[in-house]
C-alpha cells in the first residue's frame, strides 16, 4: 500500500498538475468497468526537439529556416544532428555558432563549392587543416601562404575556425576571409553577430548587391569586400553608419553617384572606390572627412572638377588617376 501512495504521488509530481479528487459514498452499485480512452498520438520526441531548435533561429534569420535545402535549413541540420558539439537549445552560444555554420553554407552554394581551404573535416580527417593564406605582392602577383588551422564546421568551438576571430569572451568580432573562392551573394545573416567589428572578404567571388543590413550593424568599423564581382549601388544606409573607420568597395562593378552624405562618416579613415562604374560629380562634402588619410577613387567615370574641400584635407594617399574628365583631371 504504502509502495503503491508513493508512486502515486510520484506521478502526481511528474505531471507537474495537482487534482482534488471527490469520494461519494452511497449505496448505488459501481458502474461497469470500461476501457481506457485511447490516447491521442503525441509529436516524436526528435521532432519536438528539432522543432526547439528551428524555431530560435527562425527568429534570428527568418523563415527560409524552415525551407529544405536553403543555406539556412542546413545549418539547422548540421547544429542539431551532425555538430560534435550538440549543444543545448538553451546553450548562450547556440545562434553564434548557428550563424557561423550558416555563413559556410551560403558562401559554398550550400556546400557544392568548397573554399579553397579548410572545409568541414571529411569522414576519417580531423579539425587540422592548412590554410592556405591569400597574400598580394606590391607587383599584383598573388601567392598562398600555408600555416596550420582549425577548420570550419569542426567540433571546436567556433571561434577556433580560421577567419573567425573572437574577443576572450568568445564572441565573434571579426570575420576575415581572403581569396578562398568564397561564393554567391554575401549572407546578410552575418549583421546578426551583434558585436561584429570588421567583416573582410576581399578577392572572392562574391555577387550580387552590398548588403544594406550590414549599415545597420551599430559596432562595424570596418568594411572589405574589394575585388568581388559585386554590383548594384552603394546602400544609401551606409552614409549613416557614422562608426565606419574603413570602407572599401573597390575592384567590384558598382554604378551610380557619390552621395553628398558621404560628409557624415566623420570617423572614416580609409575611403576606397576605385576601379567601379561611379559616375556624377565629386561631392565637396567629403572635405567634412577631418580624419580621412587613404583615398583610391581611381578608375571610375566621375565627372566635372575636383572640390577645393578635398586639398583641405591630409591625405597619405590619394588615388584618382585615369578617372575624372576635366579640368582638374
């Protein structure tokens, strides 16, 4: 008797619900015994789980979470069945490392076009790679440095992945990535690191348009996204994003004017252009720029004269050869 109170008030504890329960006594016989009620089917326990996980991340990056096959489902895949880590859903670090995982599958056309190093190990290979570092000679050759790395999508933490720097907090702060072969449009999803300060992924190739999200990132002091293929116009935001220190869109295909609000990134130090389709004239805001230093704006079809504003400035280099038609040209 006493076995069977406790498990009784076992169960009453487990299902976490309390009833009060009613005895009338009178002499009326019992009614006939009937078979339990059959229960209605619950979610399986792995879809329950799955759906845990999912529903985080489409709050983070939205619906195409839930889409089979986009950048985004298969990042969810990889945390929650594939990752050595397995980290909880309640895990501080989850949507970092999901973010992460995402940003190699859109940059790899979902994993059909590998970079050019450092690949999530394959069955029998360990975190180890070589990475084979992008670096340019004053003469435009390119040569690849080798030295040793962790690769991405490994079971280290996610801050050991190369390219991905992290403060001692273990939060991302800067994404650098050159000349890997990195593909298709630049994953917006990376605006979601909330204390990322540099995102720099030059000589890729990367299309598309600049990500008008990546303006809104309130700690980026740092843009490189020169030598892609990129297109389209400069995101009207980023003559907003006052923090911007370094902003270099270089060696791309991009049109259209130099916006007059250029003179509210009073914090830019570097400010390169060059080697685009920009036209119109010079804005003679950018003599607002009091601590501007490197300037290349060359090789684009700008038009008309050069401000007075702009020699106000003290510039350490100045690009603007083979570029304005002019007087001053």
């Amino acid at each position: 008797l006493y076995a069977a109170s406790a498990i009784i008030l076992l169960f009453v504890i487990c299902t976490g619900v309390a009833y009060t329960v009613f005895v009338i006594m009178n002499d009326d016989p019992p009614p006939p015994a009937t078979l339990p009620p059959t229960q209605v089917p619950t979610s399986s326990p792995t879809f329950s789980r799955e759906k845990v996980y999912r529903d985080q991340f489409v709050a983070t990056v939205g619906p195409q979470v839930d889409v089979r096959g986009t950048p985004q489902d298969l990042a969810a895949q990889w945390i929650i069945f594939d990752d050595p880590r397995m980290l909880s859903a309640e895990d501080p670090g989850l949507v970092q490392r999901y973010l992460c995982a995402l940003f190699w599958f859109a940059t790899t056309e979902s994993g059909k076009k590998k970079w050019s190093s450092c690949n999530p190990p394959e069955q029998g290979e360990s975190s180890a790679c070589i990475f084979q570092r992008f670096n340019r000679l004053n003469n435009d050759q390119v040569e690849s440095i080798p030295e040793d790395a962790t690769r991405w999508l490994s079971k280290e933490h996610e801050c050991e992945w190369i390219g991905n720097l992290c403060d001692d907090n273990l939060v991302s702060r800067v994404i650098e990535i050159w000349g890997q072969n990195l593909t298709g449009p630049l994953p917006t999803e990376i605006a979601e690191l909330p204390f990322l300060q540099a995102i720099s992924l030059p000589f890729n190739d990367f299309t598309g348009t600049i990500p008008s999200e990546y303006a809104g990132m309130r700690h980026l002091l740092s843009l490189e996204l020169h030598d892609n293929a990129l297109t389209g116009t400069i995101p009207q935001k980023f003559w907003l994003a006052n923090a911007l220190q370094n902003f270099n869109v270089g060696g791309n295909m991009l049109s259209g004017t130099l916006s007059s609000q250029v003179g509210l990134l009073t914090n830019l130090k570097g400010f390169h252009i060059y080697e685009n389709m920009l036209d119109g004239t010079f804005p003679s805001e950018i003599g607002n720029l009091g601590f501007l230093s490197f300037m290349r704006c060359n090789r684009n079809v700008f038009n008309g004269t050069l401000p007075t504003q702009l020699f106000e400035l003290t510039l350490w280099e100045f690009y603007i050869l083979r570029n304005l038609r002019g007087p001053s040209n």
